[in-house]
C-alpha cells in the first residue's frame, strides 16, 4: 500500500518552545490513521505543521510533492483539507457561504453539484441553509466544518478532534457520516482524537504521541489490544 | 420654512453621500485590520489631483475619473503590500504611526507635485437647480454616483466569490487560508477598493468644496463620525451613519449652531457615540453558541 502523507524527522515549535521533537508517521492512501495521546502531546500541532499553519523542520511528503515550508493556502490547494480545532467556523456568514468558502478554489458549477452531496451526509445543513453559521450548535458547526473541507475535494482530510464538547450520540452520529464518507469520497484521513476507542474503531492505523515523541505505532487492533499502552497512554 | 427644511435634508443627503463613501473606505480597512486608516482622506485627496491631471491633459471627464481610480487602487493595494504587509503582527502603535505618517507624507505629497492653491475641479452635470430648486445638478449627480458606487460595492461583497473571500477573510483569517483564500491578497485587494472608493469621493465633493492638499480633512472627519454612528465594523451602517451625518450636518448648521461650528457637530457625534453606544448603531451583533 503506498503512503499519501509522509512525514520524516517532522518538529516544530511555538516560538522558543518546541512541541514536536522528530515525528516519522505516514498515512496511507485511501485509509485513516489516527494520531492519539493525552492532551499536550502534539496532536493539533502535527495537524497545524502538515498545514504550514505553524514553523517546521524535516520532510513533509504529500504524494511526490514536498510542502514543508509551503504556505498554508498552497498546501490547502495542492489537496489538504483542515478540519481545525474548535471547528474553525466562519460565525458572522451563513451556512450557506461557509460552504461556498469550502468550494472556494474550485470552479462554481462543480461545487455547487457538490453541494447536494453534503445535504445528503448532513441534512441538518440543508435545514440551515440560510441561517448565520454561529447560531447552529456544536455538532452542527461540527458537521459544517467537515462539509467545508470536503467541498475542496481534497486528497487528505485532517480532523482535529471531531468529537471535541459533543454529546455521545452527536458523536455517534458524526463517526457513522465519516464512515460513510470514508467509502464514497476515497480521502485520506489523518484523525486526531482524545477518545482513542472511538478512534481505534474508525482507522486502521495509529499512532501514539507522548509530548511531541511516537512511542507506538501499528495497526488499531494491535494498539487496542495493548493493556499497557492503554492504560498509561490512552485512559480507557 | 418646511421647504427650506427640506431643501437642507436634501442636500444634507448629497454631502452626506460623500460621507457614506469615505465611511464605506474606512469600514473596510477597519473590518480587516482593526485599525483606522488616518491617512484615507489624504489618499482621496491626492487621486482627486490625478484626475485633474487627466482632466488637464485632455481626456474626457469619465475616462479621467476612471484613470483616477484605476491608478488609486494601485497605489492602494501597493501600500498595503509595502507598508501595511510588514506590521501585520507589529503592535497598534507601529500602525498608528504608519497612519499618521502617510497622512503627513501624502498631504505633502499632494502640495509638492500639485502646489498649494486653491484649485477648481470640474464636474460632470449640469449647472442648475433640479427637483424644483431642491438640489443641484451637482448634487444630485454625484448622490447618484455614490448610490451607484455603493450599490455595486454590497453587490461585489454579497454576490461575487471574490467578495465572499475578502468578508472571510476579514472575519476569520486563519479558517480562509484553510478553505484556500490568499488572505494577505484580500486585504491588498482591500485597499485598493477602498482608494479607488476614496478617489470617487474626492472627485464628486471636489466641486464643491474646490482642491487643496487639505481638501479631504475635516470630510474625513465627519465620514469617520459617520462610520461610528452606524458601526465602524457594519459597512451597511457605515453608509446609513454617513448620510445621517450629512444631514445632521445641514440642518444644525442651518438652525442649530450656524456653519462655523459645524466640524464641531461631527466631534460632539463622536463623542456622544463613544459614550453612549460604542458599537454604533449598526455595530456587531454576533450570536455564537457554545
């Protein structure tokens, strides 16, 4: 199986202090990995310098291309979709226009085309279709952002906690889009989440971070199944 | 007496038509950057004697106008990228300080290149009363201008994906660079929209108030009252404050405080505004859930 993402001796740092100390981790193509870890361990800032949103040192594969030291907008363009931490929700626009937003480099008559897709996943948008994006609840600015970052028909998703301050059945809700998702689009996801069992289930790869460090890497069920790692790493 | 009333309102509404443009060119750097640009009247100014030029150089008055604008968003989105670009994480002071200092250098500009006197611009429309002695045809010419430039500005941000882009950005820069919109553009493209906006307002008050380097100063003033009034962060209300402005102007100089204190209505608006309602009439109202 060949590797969409790869990333080699990856760090990064927020001014004086660093954050990632030498990742090497890939995701493969058509598959989910998922990078789990307590909170502090590096998962958003991985996500953030795969986006050039933060400074990096070390090698960024996407494909053949390079994207270490791109911008965040060239990065985005070649293919990466950034579904941020908090949700990344444009509050003063209407659903409607954040949509639009998501199709921005696209040409207009497909995205609109698009748009039905969405409203299949996600109903709920369609119901709000009009409606000032900071009126709708979590799981539906939840369900906005990754309608947003899908529009750009990307090759990788990143999700950054797509479960963050929802309510279980909301979450549900969202993994089972995502699995759909996952079939019909053939994206790439790198997913980042605190809640390890519900990630494990959703990809078939994982990685472990202990403050900016991979200390396992393997496949859902191997890390699943490991007490130790599960115990000290993943809480459950 | 009502007809001297309503003749007031009506030109209030023409001046304060030039108001809502310059307010219009105020909100929409404001809305990206947080910060107001001091030196927007002086730029008006300075593509108001371009135009002269043209105007002087034998092109007819349209093209010259257009070449003003033209040439004035340029200038604008050139600042923007060599000045403005540099500070973007720089404290407000350092902007500030950029603000005042085009302001200063751009005003010298202006004397430098064009001189000092007083100069007569020429308008477009026609020399007599219109509406049954209630407007000029310059008044009422250029109030259809800025309806026009106004209109085709909401048009441009409500209806186009470039417009679409430029709000995001200004809204939320870090989720636009995400979806693939260059934000450092949008708000190069900013600029230059709003010297191009400021150009067609210098151009369309010229007439009256005649061209000197210091022409745009105190209608700076009262567009910036105008911006507060309605909500310096709510172009829409910018525009509304504007022309409120305008006639507020009109009427307190008429029967009020006669036109030597009539500057010193815009401040007390200001004033009164910061006081008692800061975000303006229009200002932002955002609903966010948690």
């Amino acid at each position: 199986m060949t590797n969409l993402l790869e990333a080699k001796g990856l760090r990064a740092a927020y001014g004086e202090t660093k954050v990632l100390h030498g990742l090497d981790f890939a995701v493969r193509q058509g598959g989910v990995t998922a990078l789990l870890g307590a909170n502090g361990a590096g998962k958003t800032t991985t996500l953030r310098a795969i986006c050039g949103i933060v400074r990096t040192q070390g090698e960024i594969l996407l494909g053949d291309t390079r994207i270490d030291g791109k911008a965040t907008e060239d990065i985005v363009r070649l293919g990466v979709a950034h579904v941020p931490e908090g949700r990344g929700t444009f509050m003063e626009l209407s659903v409607e226009e954040n949509l639009r937003l998501g199709a921005y480099t696209r040409p207009a008559r497909q995205a609109t085309e698009d748009f039905g897709l969405m409203f299949d996943y996600f109903p709920r948008l369609k119901e709000r279709y009009k409606q000032q994006a900071g009126t709708l609840s979590g799981g539906e600015q939840q369900m906005l952002a990754i309608a947003r970052a899908l529009l750009l028909r990307p090759r990788l998703l990143l999700l950054d906690e797509p479960s963050f301050g929802l309510a279980p059945l909301i979450v549900q809700e969202i993994f089972r889009i995502l699995a759909r998702i996952k079939q019909d689009a053939g994206v790439s996801i790198l997913l980042v989440e605190q809640n390890a069992a519900i990630a494990l289930e959703f990809a078939e790869h994982a990685y472990v971070l202990e403050t900016g460090r991979i200390v396992m890497a393997g496949s859902s069920a191997d890390i699943g199944k490991d007490e130790g790692i599960r115990r000290s790493y993943l809480g459950y | 007496m009502l007809a001297g009333v309503l003749h007031q309102i009506m030109s209030g509404l023409a001046t304060g038509g030039i108001y809502a443009s310059v307010a219009l060119a105020l909100v929409m750097i404001y809305q990206a950057t947080h910060h107001v640009n001091f030196a927007q009247g002086e730029m008006a100014t300075f593509s108001t004697y371009i135009a002269l030029t043209f105007i002087n150089l034998g092109f007819p008055y349209w093209v010259a106008l257009a070449g003003a604008v033209v040439i004035s968003f340029v200038i604008g989105v050139t600042i923007e990228r060599v000045l403005m670009r540099p500070l973007a994480n720089a404290p407000v002071l350092a902007s500030v300080g950029v603000f005042i200092g085009l302001l200063l250098i751009i005003n010298s500009m202006s004397g430098f290149f064009f001189d000092y006197t007083i100069k007569q611009f020429p308008s477009p429309f026609p020399d007599h009363p219109m509406l049954g002695g209630y407007l000029s045809g310059h008044e009422l010419g250029s109030t259809a201008v800025t309806l026009i430039v106004l209109i085709s500005v909401y048009l441009f941000f409500r209806h186009t994906r470039l417009g679409l882009a430029m709000r995001a950005a200004a809204f939320n820069a870090s989720s636009s660079r995400l979806v693939g919109v260059r934000v450092g553009w949008m708000l190069a493209l900013g600029w230059g929209l709003a010297a191009g906006i400021g150009a067609i307002a210098g151009c369309m008050v010229a007439p009256v108030v005649f061209l000197d380097p210091n022409m745009m100063s105190g209608i700076l003033l009262y567009a910036f009252a105008g911006a507060l009034l309605g909500g310096i962060d709510s172009p829409l209300g910018a525009v509304l404050g504007g022309f409120a402005v305008g006639v507020i102007e009109n009427l307190g100089g008429a029967y009020l405080v006669g036109t030597e204190l009539k500057l010193t209505l815009a401040l007390i608006i200001i004033v009164a505004v910061l006081i008692i309602k800061p975000s303006g009439l229009l200002g932002r109202r955002v609903y966010s859930r948690v």
